[in-house]
C-alpha cells in the first residue's frame, strides 16, 4: 500500500520539480522561449538592457557618444603657418624669393567645408640688377593682405587629407629703396671697435587694391580621430597693384607662389 501511494505521487513531483527548474534558470524578465535561438536572442537582449538602463538598449547607447557632438570646438577653425614665396612671372623683376607668414580664424560647418578668415605677410628684396637699372643701392617689397577664403576637405579620413581653398579681399603693397648710413663706432672689450650702419629709407610706394588666391593642400593627423593636424599647402597669388606713373614709382601687378606650412585645426 505504502508503494503504491509513492508510485502515484510521482507523476506529481515531476511536474513541480521542472517548474522549479525553469524558474531557477531563467532570470526574471526573460519569456518562455520555444527554441535555443529565441532563447538566446531574448538572453543577449536583456543583458544590454540591463548594462545601459537608461540608454534603451544598444541603439540608445551606441549612438550619441560621438556622432553627436556638436560644440564650439568642433565648428573653430584656426591656423598658423609660415614658408618660402616665389615670385611669378615678370613679378621676378622686383622680388626675390622670400618669406611669407600666414594666420587665420573661421568656421567649420561641417567636417568637408569651411570658411577662413586670413592675415598674410610676404616680404623679399628686390632683385640686385633692377637696382642697379634704377641707381638704388637697396630695397624690398612687403605685401600683407586680409582676405576671406572659403576650403573644402575632399579628404578627411586617415591621417593623411587634402584640401582645396581659393579666395579674395584686400591687399596693400609697400616698395621701399633703402640706403645703409654710417651711424658711428661701436666698442667692445673683446671685439675692439668697429662701425656701424642702419638702412634709412630713401623713399617708398604704397598702394590699397584687390587680388585673389587659389590653392591645395596636405595635411597630417597624429591623431587620425582627431581635428589637430600639420598642413603643407601651395596657392598662386593675383594682386592688382598699379605700375610707375608720372608722380609715383610702381612695380606692377603681382604674381606669386606661396609655400606654407603649418598648423590647422
């Protein structure tokens, strides 16, 4: 009799033991699944949700942290740059090779385009046989300009980019005739005594018109997530200046290669 009351309770035991099973093994929240793949998938699910409770999952939290920047660093463009201008055409008269100095602010408005407001310094000397022609012992040409140039990134990925950038806006050129003036001795205890000169101008012209740029570049990412990066560029220069008249001594429109290099953000 005592058998027999413990064979038909089993069936019974069975069915509480399995149901004590699926609830050991299944964490709260997950469903009954009906295959090893949904069980899986739900299992995946839940995990993430639980990592991440306030970001709705993997597409709340995966997106955001990133992409989604939009702060005033990431819009500032600046730059800084100095390099070498060579002279183009019959501006070959007036100037020799020289050096040119460049710095500019502006606004990304996205990572490909962008515009730049820039300052830009040239000075060379002007050539030896042109003084020699006008019986001026020496002389240099300075032009500095400010002007507005739009740049478009066409590549941007990597640590190596390129650039193409072109503009205008206003340009003042200065040509100056100087001569070296004997100014006095000067005395040292080590060196003795020898004289010394200072260029004195002789006389000058300037002149306000406009001119153009246009130009491409390379650039360099240490940090190829990053917006810091080292550039090399190349621009052809245009700029309107007037020639000689009866009252003033000019040196003609200006043709120019600057070679920059620098550092852009």
């Amino acid at each position: 009799m005592g058998d027999s009351n413990m064979l038909c309770s089993l069936p019974r035991f069975a069915v509480i033991a399995t149901a004590l099973s699926s609830s050991l093994l299944v964490p709260a929240g997950f469903a009954q699944t009906s295959s090893s793949a949904q069980y899986n998938a739900s299992l995946d699910a839940t995990l993430v949700q639980d990592q991440y409770p306030n970001q709705g999952g993997y597409n709340g939290r995966g997106y955001g942290t990133h992409h989604s920047s939009n702060s005033l660093t990431d819009h500032l463009a600046i730059e800084a740059g100095a390099g070498f201008t060579v002279p183009a055409g019959n501006t070959g008269t007036w100037q020799n090779v020289g050096y040119n100095i460049n710095i500019g602010g502006g606004w990304n408005f996205n990572d490909r385009f962008g515009v730049l407001a820039e300052y830009s310094f040239n000075g060379s000397n002007i050539p030896q046989s042109t003084l020699t022609n006008i019986g001026e012992p020496n002389g240099n040409v300075h032009l500095w300009s400010l002007t507005l140039d739009p740049i478009f990134y066409y590549k941007t990925s990597g640590h190596i980019g390129g650039y193409v950038t072109g503009g205008g806006g206003f340009y003042r050129k200065l040509t100056s005739f100087t001569e070296p003036v004997y100014v006095g001795d000067y005395c040292s205890y080590f060196y003795g005594c020898y004289p010394q000169y200072q260029n004195v101008t002789l006389s000058h012209f300037s002149s306000n018109q406009g001119g153009v740029n246009i130009g491409t570049g390379v650039t360099f990412k240490p940090n190829a997530d990053g917006k810091a990066k080292f550039y090399a560029e190349a621009r052809y220069v245009w700029v309107d200046s007037p020639t000689s008249s009866a009252n003033s001594i000019g040196t003609g429109t200006v043709g120019s290669f600057p070679v920059t290099f620098g550092f852009r953000w």
